[in-house]
C-alpha cells in the first residue's frame, strides 16, 4: 500500500517530489482535505471519487470550456496569442467546449472512431509495433519512452491522420506534444511560452498543409474524415477551418502523448512485478485477458493525472465550499486509487469485479472520443511485450524516474530497461 505524506500545510501538486511520486500526496489529501485548495497552483484537486464524478457529470456547475480557456497559456496569453497569429495560422484554442457546441463537435469527430475503423486499423497497428519491438530485442537495452512507446504512437498517430511519418518523425512530434500540452499545464514560464509559440506555430503550418491537400485530394485518412465530415445541420454542417485544425491538432497530440504514456507504463509494470511477464504469457493470446491486463493497468497508472473544470457558481463539494469561477482539478489519478472505491488500490488486479469503472479516459459526455482505439493500440503493445520481450526490468532504481513537469499529465521522462530476446 501507498505510504501516506505527512500535510504540513502549503502542499503542491508543483514540488518536483510530489510530481515524481505523486500517490502519497493523493492517498493524505482523500483522509484529511479532499478538496484540497493548492497554493501553487491556485486551484482546487478534487481527490476521492465519488467527488470526481460528481463534477465530471454536472456540467452547468463545472465548466470544462472555462476550465480550459480561462488560464490557459499559464499568463502569457495575450503575447503567446500575438505570435500565433501572425506567425502560425491564427490562435487557435483547444476544442474544450461546453454543450450545446459540444455536441455538434462530438458527432463530427467521433465518426473517425467507429467500431469499423478501429477494427481495422489493428493488423497495420500491430505490424508497426513489431517492428520497432524487433529493432531493439537484440541489444538487450532501450529506453521504454524514448526508443519503444514514443515512436509507436507517434508512427500510429501519423499513419491514421494520413501524415508522413518519414518526414516528420518522433521527436518532431515529442516537441509539438510539450508545446501544445504545457499551455494547459500550469507550469510554463514566459521563455517556455516563447520557444513553445514557435514549435505551435509549425504544427499548426503543417496541419493547415494536410487540410488543402485532402480538399483537393481526398485520402482514406482520419484528415479527409474530418475535412468531409458533415451533419444534416443548415447552419453549421461542417467544420470551420479553425475546428479542423483544432481537431486535428487535439487527435495528433491526444494520440501520441497519453498513449505513449501508458505504453509506457505497461513496460513499468512488465519489469517491476516479478513474474508478471511469464505469468501472462500462456495467455498472450487471449483477447479478454490481456484487455483486462491492460484496463489494470490504465487505472493503476493513468497517463493523465487531472484535467481542469471552473466552477460557474458557489458549490459545497466534499464539506468545503468553492466559491464561483474558481478553478478545480479532477484528480483522475487519486479517483483511481480511491481504497473506497477499488480495494487494495495500489495491488495489480485484473480480475476486479469493477474494473471498468476507472476514470483514466474521464466520464460523461467528455469522455475520451478516442477510447477504443487507445485501447487496442495499448493492448496490442501489451501482447508483443510479453510475446517477444523476457527478463523485462529497469535498468535504474524505480526512484530515479522522473515525469514532466505539467499536472494534467503524467508522462514519464526516460524509462531505462534491460531485456532478452525471448527464444
């Protein structure tokens, strides 16, 4: 079991030690202050999980648009604005939107994720996962971030949205993904914003490149999906210019960072519990199983630890009260570790009764568009570990591993691993 931090008082979630092992931290705030008021970062985390749910499913009282909009760019928005818009195809913000808006949205994108197309998608999926697994199950050595999972997702991610991957590559994508996701990450300084601006700039060029190639050379690609997507709607039946590449730009850096994250974080758990490997390997095969294995390990380890809502008026949640157009945290993360709600939280279960009820892919009408496909892609992954991998295990104690430094996220920096190539 998690050991429990010691509250002092003036906690935050910004301290590099608490960024780096954040559960303690969780686990004292559900028992003693479970709406937690954060100095450092000027919000509330909402900590245990029927409190997160409760805020996931109100959308009147909990904005998730303001919770985006309201502090993005970390106070640099007018100049971080300024630059996009003379430089990168105009300022565009991410598409967290409230209903009615967001519905619209919701039924034009979610068509690029149909059971149909995912199902689809797999054989390529896992050819592209096999190959790189292959690269380096020879040297006995890789970086499970660096060399594994982030050129996995980030070859995946550009193959569905019709991108070269050949001409853009993984770091490439690794810079846009920080770019993008420290404006909402609380934790970016103007030199951040500034350097973060220029590589925004270019994502956005190459998205507005792809969308007038698909206009004048339609392609079966998620792109041309979202450039042709339409409804029976008179006054607003496709997606504005701005929506596409908003969208896009969400599905690009949606469909690298988490996944490769939790890609990530499967190859932690895969050297960290002995055995596990071998355990799973008689059942590599078994769909159910290894879905199961994965879901696990999606709640013990989420990819994204907390995502923003304002509270648009006075509110009691959890005995304290949140005064109007104060910001909050769902703390996906501590929901998912909740002992009130999943027994024994921090033991590896996959038989538990309640699995599917985590909240590492959110709940009510925000729930993850792409959840299916993120599913597979990890599964997929899970099965080619097990199957080609052995003798899995870090190459560094578990404690010199470091995350980046933002607070929706919980992206490990570097994960060292030894290996053989199984016979």
């Amino acid at each position: 079991m998690t050991d429990t931090l010691e509250l002092a008082g003036g906690e935050t979630r910004l301290d590099p030690l608490i960024r780096n092992d954040p559960f303690p931290f969780y686990r004292a705030l559900r028992e003693r202050d479970p709406v937690y008021y954060d100095p450092g970062l000027d919000l509330y985390l909402i900590t245990r999980y029927a409190d997160c749910v409760r805020v996931l499913t109100d959308d009147e009282t909990f904005s998730l648009e303001h919770g985006y909009q309201d502090r993005y760019a970390n106070g640099h928005l007018e100049e971080f604005a300024a630059i996009m818009e003379r430089e990168g195809g105009g300022f565009i913000r991410d598409l967290a939107l409230d209903p009615p808006a967001h519905t619209r949205l919701r039924r034009l994108t979610e068509k690029a994720f149909t059971a149909h197309r995912v199902k689809d998608l797999e054989p390529r999926i896992r050819q592209i996962v096999v190959d790189l697994i292959e690269g380096v199950a020879d040297r006995g050595r890789a970086d499970g971030m660096k060399d594994i999972a982030g050129p996995m997702t980030a070859h995946i991610i550009c193959e569905q949205l019709g991108f070269d991957y050949s001409q853009i590559g993984a770091e490439r994508i690794a810079i846009w993904t920080k770019a993008v996701l420290d404006q909402i990450g609380r934790m970016q300084t103007r030199e951040d914003m500034l350097e973060n601006a220029r590589w925004m700039c270019d994502l956005q060029n190459t998205i507005i490149g792809e969308i007038e190639a698909r206009e004048k050379e339609p392609r079966e690609d998620m792109t041309t999906d979202i450039v042709e997507a339409s409804l029976a709607d008179a006054e607003n039946p496709r997606l504005s210019r701005t929506e596409q590449i908003a969208t896009i730009r969400a599905f690009l850096i949606a469909g690298n960072d988490t996944t490769a994250a939790a890609i990530t974080n499967v190859l932690l758990v895969l050297a960290t519990q002995e055995g596990l490997a071998e355990r799973l390997l008689p059942d590599v095969d078994n769909d159910r199983l290894m879905a199961r294995f994965v879901e696990e390990v999606l709640r013990l380890e989420p990819p994204v630890h907390g995502l923003f809502r304002t509270a648009m008026k006075d509110v009691e949640i959890g005995g304290t009260l949140i005064p109007a157009m104060s910001q909050v945290c769902v703390m996906y993360a501590s929901a998912n570790d909740d002992e009130a709600k999943f027994p024994n939280p921090r033991g590896l279960d996959f038989e538990r009764g309640n699995l599917g009820a985590n909240l590492t892919f959110g709940s009510g009408i925000h729930k993850c568009v792409g959840i299916a496909l993120a599913r597979m892609e990890i599964k997929v992954a899970a099965q080619e570990f097990v199957r080609r991998l052995a003798d899995i295990r870090l190459a560094v104690d578990p404690s010199e591993l470091t995350y980046l430094p933002t607070l929706a996220t919980h992206t490990i920096e570097s994960l060292p691993l030894t290996f053989r190539r199984r016979g």
